[in-house]
C-alpha cells in the first residue's frame, strides 16, 4: 500500500499542550508519504466522512462512549489508533484501565503507550484486547526535549517570548478546583462516559477539590513570597490550559516581576527558565528531562491525589523557608553525587516513559506504516457506515429532548469559555511558522501545501512537485 493514497486525520483538543508534537508528527508522517488533516477534534472529525481515500486516525484517548463513531470509522475502511495524552502518570490507573477495557478499544489497531508500566497495566487489566496491538512508545511530545530536538523551542520561542533568560518558572496543575466547570457539568459533557461519574466518584471528586484549593491557595502565598524576597528575579506562571486565569491575575496583579503566560507550550517557556517549580505536573517530568533544576513544592501531601512519579523525579521541598533557602543557594544540591543521582532517576523513569533517550515519533510511524498493509484487506460498509452515522444524530437528538425534559440546567458560559481554553483558535500561519522551523532543521528544500479545510482545519501534503 503506497503511504501517498492515505489520509492521517490528527485531532487537536487541548492546543497549548498538543500543537507543537501533532505538527511534528504530522511532518514526519507527510515525509513518509502521507498526507495529512490536522486541527480543532470536531473539524477533523466531520472531515473524516467527506473523505474517499483509506486513512489513519489518531485518537488522543480511547472513549468508551465514542462506539459509534469509531464503528463508523472502521465501516469507512479507516484504522484507528491511539497515541494517549494523559499517559496514565496521575495519582492512580482507574482511568487508563477504564478507557481501555471496554468494547470501543477492540476496534483501535494499534495503541502507543507511554511506557512498559502502562503497557503492562492494560494487558493485566483488560484481557479481551490483543496483546499485539499494544506498543510502548513513548509520547512524541518528550521527543521535542531531546538534544538534537529541543532547538525547536528556542526558535518558536525567539519569536513571541519578551522576558529574559534566567527567569523562575512556576507551572500549576489544579484544574479540578480552578477549572472552568464543575463535576456535574463535566458529567453532562461526557454523558456517553459509563463509569466516570459515578456517586463514589463524585466523593473522590469534592475530597480532591478541598485538597487541591488548599494546595493553590499556598501556591499563590508561594509565588508572593518568592516575589518579594527575589525582587531581580523575573517570575513566570504558568496555569494548566483549563485552568481560569482570573484566580491568578486577581491574586497576584500588584506584582511586578510576576508574568501570568497562558498563550503557547510550556515548552517554551522550559527552556530558558532558570528552574521550574510545581506541585505534581507533567511539566516537572518534562524539565527534567530538558535538564532544569525541578522542584515540586508540596506543603501538603496526600497518596491519593498526587501524581508520585512527577513528584519523585522533583526535588520536593515542603515548606516557603527551605525553598527560599534553596533558591538562595543557586540551587546547590547537597548530595555530590547530583550527577549520578540524575542518571538514576532518568533511568527509572524509562519504565513510565519509553522515550526518555529514544525517539518515540520514528517508532510510531514505523508501525503506522506496517499496519497501512491492512487496508488490502478491509471492505468498505456504506450501510453500516450510515447506520452508526445515524446512531450519532439519533443520541444527540435523544439527548437534547432527555435535557429539555429533566429541564436540566447547565452553566452553557462556563462550558464555552473551557472549550475556548482548550482551543481558541488556529492559523496557517501557526503552522506554517512551525513547520519552517522543521524546514530547516530537516534541511526539507520543497514547502508542503497548507489547505483550509474549514475554520481551524487544515490538510497538508508535499507540493505536487514533489
């Protein structure tokens, strides 16, 4: 099967986080031969069914309630596959368990993990998905912060990024009390979602809000102070994409060496920062993998709300004396093995993140590429095609009609403004930006054509010259 007669769809749904990665997948892919559609998660998924050609989509995250859709998908003589965001490096697996033992996993060809523990999580828990189809990885997003790769942000950030090198970056991650909608707004989003919102649930949901607001309130005491006592020190604060910007910018407005940056990677802003403060972010795990002096700050601890693997790889730190202390110091460790300890870690957190040192993106299309063999034998189903297509029109109607009745009320501002949080927008010219960086760095002489597909949409492919 030629690469150059298939479509890889790639939807985005948090931009911040995915949009660097899924372009530098996407030109990978479009090296190989493919061509690609890539932007807003309901723009490439409306475009899939316009499509006449074999194609590929890449799933951010398997949904049990998304049966229809994916059924559809395979109706159309489509693979699916999955290249998860989360990575399952939260404070427990139900979720990564839930999302995969359920029938609408079945039906995905291939499914990346983060790492070998991941993998293993899934084959112990959910016995009726074939071991085959299950590959650790690694995540393409970690690719960007190897050596030969990290380049990337330098350049994207020379471009939009005013505040000088040396700068204390402090990420958050408290969405479950900052966030812009509540669980039972959540829970009518994801209706289709059987198991997630359940009473037991919701109990661990309230007790993990009251923790993480006491953990953002010392956060916000943590930032005033660090100001105060480091008034040559320039401060950036980066909140989680669905987090509300307003909780930050109202505490912290009368400081001025305080940047509250919500716009771009927090990739960017890795680079030149002078070191990294969090709670328990992925972006802890991250910055040190770019090689920052990371600290999770953690006044308080509980086991069941923590991701221990971004926290472990930090220097934890539990009070504002010790971390005054500490930056005081220029960040000197007291153990003269750092070096050797640094090693250790690195190597330990292998087993969560396949990618650490290798390169996740070449083993993904590698398989994307083997399984592209498959399409010989696969039938186009325009019936059952229409039928699931049909189911989709017919629930969301059905689901409307349940709202009007149970007269449910929902807050339709805040679930616009997490939606716009998540993705506000999309250029070409974002992407034409990245992918010149790529140009360059590949030495790739011929451009490839960007086509608006629709708002926030795009197709891209190698000029016909080519």
């Amino acid at each position: 099967m030629k690469t150059k007669e298939i479509v890889c769809y790639i939807p985005i749904e948090i931009k911040a986080r995915e949009l660097d990665a899924k372009i530098y997948l996407a030109l990978r892919l479009i090296e190989k031969g493919f061509s690609v559609v890539i932007g807003r998660k309901s723009g490439v998924n409306h475009n899939i069914f316009l499509n006449k050609k074999q194609f590929v989509y890449f799933d951010k995250g398997i949904s049990q309630g998304n049966w229809n859709f994916y059924s559809a998908i395979r109706a159309s003589r489509g693979q699916i596959v999955e290249i998860d965001e989360e990575g399952a490096v939260s404070a427990n697996f139900d979720g990564l368990i839930l999302s995969h033992n359920n029938p609408s996993s079945e039906l995905f060809s291939l499914i990346f993990t983060w790492g070998k523990f991941q993998k293993k999580v899934i084959e112990d828990n959910c016995k009726k998905l074939k071991k085959s189809v299950l590959k650790s990885t690694g995540h393409p997003s970690f690719d960007l912060l190897h050596k030969d790769l990290i380049y990337y942000y330098s350049k994207l950030s020379k471009s939009k990024i005013r505040i000088k090198p040396g700068y204390i970056l402090i990420n958050t991650n408290f969405a479950t009390s900052n966030g812009h909608i509540n669980f039972e707004e959540s829970k009518k989003i994801n209706e289709n979602v059987q198991g997630a919102y359940s009473e037991e649930k919701k109990k661990m949901h309230d007790k993990a809000y009251n923790f993480q607001k006491t953990i953002l309130f010392e956060f916000l005491k943590m930032i005033k102070n660090l100001s105060i006592n480091f008034p040559e020190k320039n401060i950036v604060v980066r909140p989680h994409p669905i987090e509300r910007m307003e909780t930050y910018e109202e505490n912290l407005k009368y400081l001025k060496n305080v940047y509250i940056i919500k716009k771009g990677s927090p990739r960017e802003f890795i680079l030149d920062a002078e070191a990294v403060i969090h709670y328990d972010c992925t972006t802890g795990i991250e910055s040190y993998i770019a090689g920052k002096k990371v600290i999770s700050y953690c006044p308080f601890y509980d086991e069941n709300f923590v991701s221990k693997i971004a926290m472990n790889i930090s220097l934890k730190i539990g009070n504002l004396e010790d971390l005054i202390k500490y930056i005081k110091s220029n960040y000197k460790d007291e153990d003269n093995e750092a070096i050797k300890i640094r090693d250790e870690k690195l190597n330990h957190l292998t087993k969560f993140i396949a990618n650490v040192s290798i390169n996740a993106t070449d083993q993904i299309i590698s398989n994307v590429e083997e399984i592209c063999d498959n399409f010989e034998n696969l039938k186009f189903k325009p019936l059952k095609r229409l039928y699931y297509l049909q189911k989709i029109k017919i629930n969301k109607l059905f689901s409307r009609i349940i709202e009007k009745l149970k007269n449910v009320s929902i807050n339709k501002e805040a679930i616009i403004n997490n939606q716009k949080s998540k993705f506000p927008y999309l250029e070409a010219k974002e992407i034409t930006e990245r992918l010149e960086i790529w140009y360059e760095h590949f030495s790739i002489n011929e451009k490839y054509e960007i086509n608006k597909l629709e708002e926030d949409t795009y197709f891209i492919k190698k000029s016909k010259k080519n």
